[in-house]
C-alpha cells in the first residue's frame, strides 16, 4: 500500500521568488550533484541575482544619460559653436577637453524656464505674452497648433482640474472582459446630446506605452472606480499588471495627493488675493494723484 501511495504521488515543484534568489534561501539541493554541477548552479544564482539588483539601475542611468544627451544637443543648436563650453575656454584658457561636459544644455534649459516663469507672473510679462499670442493668432496654420497645444497644458496642469484624477474600471472590449481607464471629464456636445444617459469621457490607455490609446464615451454607472491614483493606475498599465498597489496603499496615496492639491488650491487663492491687494493698492493711488 505505502509503495502505491509513494508511485502515485507527484514531485512537488518549488516556485523560488527573488527573495530566495538573492538570499539563497528555501532552495533544495539535490542530495547528489558533481563538484562542476555545484560551480555551474552557483555562478547561474548569483549571476540571476546581480542582474536582479542591477538592471534597474543600469537602465535607468542609461534612459537618464540619453535624456541629458539628447536635451543638450537640441538646446545646443540653438548657440553658435564659438560660444559652446569647449570652444570658449579653448579660446580664452588654450585649454583643451577631451570630453564634452553634458548636462549644461539641460541646467541652461532649466535656467531659462525659471526666467520666463518668473517674467509671466508680473504684469509686463503677461502683457508680452498676451501680444505673443495675438501675433501668433494671427498666422495660419501656426495658430490651430499653438492654441490646440495651450489648451492641453492648461487642462493638464491645472491645480483644480478633475482630468486624469480618476482611476477606473470599463468593460471594453466586451462584456466580461474589464479594462483599466482614466476620466478625462464629463462628455460634452453633440457626443452627449445624442444619448439619454449622463456620459464620462474614458481614456483607455495601451500597455506598455500609455501615450497612446483611445477615447470611449461611457455612462456614468457602468464605470467602477479604483482606490489609486492615477501615477498608482500608469504604474500598473506599464508593468503589465506586475506592479499593482494594495487598496490600503491606493487610499493612503489618495489621501496624500488630495492634501497636496488642497495646500496647493490655497496657495493659489492666497496669491491671487495678494495680487488683487496690490492692483487695489495702485488704482487707489492713481486716483489720488489725480
């Protein structure tokens, strides 16, 4: 009896985790296995296990060193040769590198946002841009581009704009079958004048790449909506699933971004309150002097 129970039970297979790749834990060692056997097994661990702990890195750098290279050579276009780095202080030093020093087209290009962003909260840099825009306004082509791009911005980066605040789940393509999407906002128009139903507009991303994907129009009931934010829902789209937060984790991190966007909504009220103080501050003296 013990011999057919002993043919009939399967070999139990062992599903081994990075945990146990790194710390070489939980692993059974055949009770027989040459001195070769034993060297080959050791050098497949550990180099499983370094590459484990250094592709991330080593990717990283590498997509940050592109992104410096590639922000350098464009915002270096712009500069005559005789003002690069190399080329000034070959020319006042006679000193030459080897290199070129990367990183100070992306520093410049840093610098240079940090002015305009400063000249464009006072009243003579909206004037100037304001001109700019009806410059630009009036060019075609130029204009549709321009103007379709700003309402983009505007809508993304706006502190107290809903668009891509909501995580949700759809059934797409069919029933049965659930996706993951973000709402955009509340249909408007002719989309939803032609149905009874109160509509969300639905972005439905792709994985790996959730640059691109497609716009679907929902009703507001069919949507179920996740504890997470939406970096949490990019996150998970991006790893194919693989990275996917707890619903403690998702609530904790809601609970962080809405007192980010409330501290931030009141920031913005108390500058918007200091600059109304001014303009009052100066028609009152206008009025004076008259």
């Amino acid at each position: 009896m013990s011999k057919d129970l002993k043919k009939e039970t399967p070999d139990v297979q062992h599903d081994h985790s990075i945990e146990d790749l790194l710390t070489g834990g939980s692993f059974d060692e055949p009770p027989k296995r040459t001195i070769g056997g034993r060297i080959v097994a050791f050098i497949k661990l550990n180099l499983f296990a370094g590459i484990v702990v250094l592709a991330p890195l080593v990717v990283t750098l590498w997509l940050f060193k592109t992104l410096v290279i590639a922000v350098d050579d464009y915002l270096l276009s712009f500069i005559p040769a005789q003002y690069h780095l190399n080329n000034v202080i070959y020319n006042h030093f006679n000193v030459i590198i080897p290199v070129d020093p990367h990183g100070l087209g992306l520093l410049g290009g840093v610098v240079f946002l940090v002015i305009v962003g400063l000249l464009v909260r006072n009243i003579f840099g909206r004037t100037l841009l304001n001109w700019g825009e009806r410059v630009l306004s009036r060019i075609p082509g130029v204009s549709a581009v321009y103007n379709s791009v700003k309402q983009i911005t505007e809508t993304i980066t706006a502190s107290n704009s809903k668009s891509f605040r909501k995580v949700v789940m759809v059934e797409y393509p069919r029933k049965g079958i659930w996706a993951v999407g973000f709402v955009s906002g509340t249909t408007q128009g002719q989309a939803q004048n032609k149905i009874d139903k109160k509509l969300v507009n639905v972005f439905l991303p792709t994985t790996p790449n959730p640059t691109s994907g497609f716009l679907l129009f929902f009703p507001e009931e069919d949507l179920i909506e996740l504890d997470m934010t939406v970096d949490q829902g990019l996150k998970m789209i991006i790893s194919a699933g693989i990275v996917t937060p707890t619903k403690a984790e998702g609530l904790a991190a809601l609970k962080k971004q809405k007192q980010a966007q409330a501290h931030a909504a009141a920031l913005e009220k108390a500058e918007a309150a200091k600059a109304d103080a001014k303009a009052a501050k100066k028609r009152t003296k206008a009025t004076r002097s008259c």
